[in-house]
C-alpha cells in the first residue's frame, strides 16, 4: 500500500481504539484478581477447617 | 525544514508508518497476553472456589457431629 | 492529494499529534493497571502460600500421631 | 509545542518503546498467575488436610 498520510492516520485511529479495549480488558482483570484475592484471604482466614485450631498451634 | 519537499517528508511518512505498524503489532500481542491471562484466572478462580466449598462443607460436617 | 499542500499537511498533522497524544495517554493507563495487577497477583500469592504451608504442618502433625 | 513530522515521529518512538516494555510485563504477569494457578490446583487436589477424607464424602 503507498505510504501515504491517509494510511497512517488510519492506523493511528486504529491504534487509538484498541488501546482503549484493551485499557478496559485490563480494568476487567483487576477485578477478576481482586475477587479471586478476596476468596483466598478468606480461606487463610479460616485456616484449614479443624474447629478450634489456630495455625500457631504448630 | 523545507516544508515543501516532497522527498523529506516521503523519508518521515515511511518511517512514521513503520513506527505505527510496528506499534499495532506490539499492543496485538499485548492483547494476546491479556487473554491468556483472563483464561488463567478463571481456572484458578474455578480451583479456589473448589477448595473453599469444601471448606463450608467440612464445616457444616463438623458441626453436625458435635 | 495536493502534496505539496503546507496547510492540508497542517490538518492532518495536527490529527496525527493528536491521534499519538491520546494513544500515548491510553497505553499509560493500561501500564498502570498492569502494575496493579502485579500487587494484586503478589498479595494473592502470599496468602495462598500461607494455607498451602497450613497444610503441610497439619499433614506433618497427622503423621505423628497415627 | 509546535506540531512537526518531528514531534510527531518522536511521540510514534516512545509509544512503540513503551508498548514493547509493557508487552513483557504481561509476559511476567502470566509467569504470576500460572505459578499461583498451579499451588491453587494442588491444594485443591489436596483437600483440606484430613487424610483418608475425600470431597465425594460430603
């Protein structure tokens, strides 16, 4: 294709576009990590289920 | 910078259209990574949540038997 | 295409400045984020390392005492 | 700052340069989450720690 000053603004408006998608995909993923933390903080919480077992115990 | 030289900015276009096929290029295999890494959390979300109903589990098993 | 045209080439330069502008703002966002994500998988990490070791004292308690 | 081809090239740089750089923390970002994947899929495979006890007892 010539190299012309059509063609590369047309790229860069197509540059434009899928940085902002996937800037949004991102902010999808730090949600996704943050529920998934929260789940395995509860669990370290909770300990490894024997009732009345502290993890100082060992 | 002679504003009206076909040829100088022919050398700047070429090497701005470089830069920009280049850069689609990069952030397609940014997106890339960006995929794999969703599929990579749905599995571990999927493992944890495994783990953590058979905590509840362990739990209400326990309580009924004391 | 008047190529030779300084105020055509003025008009799409500006959009050109204008296009990287943005990408570049964009894609600095999008790092940001990358970097939280670091933090978060980090955190993450550490807390699941603290159940799994967990484990592995309970399955070495267990083996004493059968 | 005046709009050139110059600045205009400059800015086209630093964008690859930044996104060649960002593209490898992700790669890193996958080497995070397979490792942590995997310590979740043992623990999983595990249980919670009662030998002898399987998920299907419940």
């Amino acid at each position: 294709m010539a190299c012309t000053i059509e063609k590369v603004l047309a790229d860069a408006k197509v540059l434009v576009e899928r940085l902002k998608d996937h800037d949004n995909a991102a902010e999808s993923l730090i949600e996704q990590t943050t529920t998934l933390n929260k789940q395995v903080e509860s669990m370290k919480e909770v300990g490894t289920g024997i009732p009345g077992r502290n993890q100082e115990d060992f | 910078v002679a504003a009206n030289s076909p040829s100088m900015y022919s050398q700047e276009l070429f090497q701005l259209s470089q830069y920009l096929q280049e850069a689609l290029h990069r952030e397609q295999m940014l997106e890339q990574k960006l995929a794999t890494l969703q599929r990579l959390l749905a599995n571990t979300q999927e493992a944890s949540d495994s783990s953590w109903q058979a905590l509840i589990d362990e739990d209400r098993l326990l309580s009924r038997l004391e």
